[in-house]
C-alpha cells in the first residue's frame, strides 16, 4: 500500500505573498502529520520563492514522520542538505522563471554534475532519489550512469492529458516506468499534478512506494482545513 508525502510549499507561497510569518508551513505539516501522512515534502528553491531555509530548519526538528528534500543539483543546495539531513532528497531540474517544475530531470545530459550531489549526499548518508520522466533510457542511467537509491516517476503528462485516450497512454508510460525500475533495484515514488480524481488511477500500480502531492491538497485545505484534506487523500490512497 502506498504512503502519502504532502508538499506544503504552496503554504509557504500564500505567506510570502504578503512577506509577512503566516501561515505557517512548518505548522501545516505538523498537521499533516497528525492526519496521518508518511510523511512531509518541501522544495527549498535556489530563488527562496516560498520555503525558507528557517522552514527547512525548523521542519528538521520537528518532523517525526519523514522530511524529503526537493532541491536543485548544485553545491549550494549540497551543502544545506549535507547540514540539514533530511531522510531523502530528491534532486529536481529548476527554473527561475517557472512556476512549477515542468519536467523530469535529464540524468543522461547531466550526468557527471548530478552524480557527484548524488554521491556526496549519500555520503552524508541521506537517500536520495531522481526526479524524471517515465523514460526508460532515463530511468536505467539513475541506476547505472548515477547510482540514485529512488526514482520518482514525474506524472504531469498523466495529470495534464485531454482526453481518455491520452490519460490511458500515460498510466501505461508509468507503469512500464514503474516496472523498469523496480526490475533494476530502484525504489519508487510518483508525484506532480496529482489530485482527488485522478490519483484512483495509479492506486493499481502496486510498486509505486509512496505519492507525492501538495498543490491540490492545499487548495482543498482551504476549504475544509488541513487536516481533513489529508484524511481525504489518505482515504483514496489506503482506502
């Protein structure tokens, strides 16, 4: 059964809206937690759009589930995730001018520089996992080319289909992404895009380890508070 990481980034994005100290991610997750998520996701962006390295600090400290670390490949980032040990980072591309990731890292293309943070932070013995696209050439150069522990599988393209034909081909890249790096000893998670609805069509896909998803449940988090918007997660994910 898969677990549940909530991203509370976008908690962080309402409070930098205003540059003022609420909301507070570091509280959202602890209630998070208390709903009963596996754990806490946040992504500590070289332009410190929303979470701040005080959020990252704090969240150390006060996390009792597991923190994963969303963070570029750059020595900067290293070095915070060296000094913090968060329980896994996972390495993300990153743009300036985006507003959210929009695709998978390039592990072939960027080889040499991702495998050096990789190998400097599993050093610091933190697990470490690459954020990429269900490509099989992608996914076998994580695990030969880098020597990552995961993979999370980027599921954009499924959450941003339009129509059944196209979400149906995309369940199938996952899938077959999914089995790939299970078969070559890379643990596996899956995250972007997803929501209330179409979260049910990966529940089938058994060797997903856990589903990363922040956006949508802020947004219901708005309606019906925190708390409940996990447990309602929660309920479609272990149903």
């Amino acid at each position: 059964m898969a677990g549940l990481m909530v991203n509370v980034d976008h908690v962080a994005t309402v409070r930098e809206a205003r540059g003022i100290a609420e909301p507070d991610p570091v509280l959202a997750a602890a209630l998070a937690e208390l709903a009963g998520c596996d754990g806490i996701i946040v992504h500590l962006r070289e332009d410190r759009r929303h979470i701040q390295d005080r959020d990252l600090e704090l969240l150390r400290k006060t996390v009792k589930t597991k923190l994963n670390l969303e963070m570029a490949s750059v020595p900067e980032m290293v070095t915070i995730a060296k000094k913090i040990k968060p329980d896994m980072a996972t390495l993300v591309p990153e743009k300036r001018q985006e507003l959210t990731t929009e695709g998978g890292l390039d592990v072939i293309a960027q080889a040499k520089s991702v495998k050096q943070s990789v190998q400097a932070l599993q050093k610091a013995g933190i697990t470490v996992s690459l954020f990429i696209d269900p490509n099989p050439k992608q996914i076998e150069a994580a695990k030969d080319k880098i020597g990552a522990d995961y993979v999370e599988i980027h599921t954009g393209a499924f959450a941003e289909a339009r129509d059944r034909d196209q979400e149906k081909r995309e369940v199938r890249k996952i899938r077959e992404a999914v089995d790939l790096a299970f078969r070559i000893g890379l643990g596996v998670n899956a995250g972007h895009g997803l929501d209330y609805h179409n979260i049910r069509q990966l529940l089938a896909i058994e060797l997903i380890e856990e589903f990363s998803i922040g956006h949508s449940i802020i947004a219901r988090a708005l309606m019906v508070g925190m708390a409940q918007a996990v447990k309602e997660m929660l309920a479609l994910i272990k149903g």
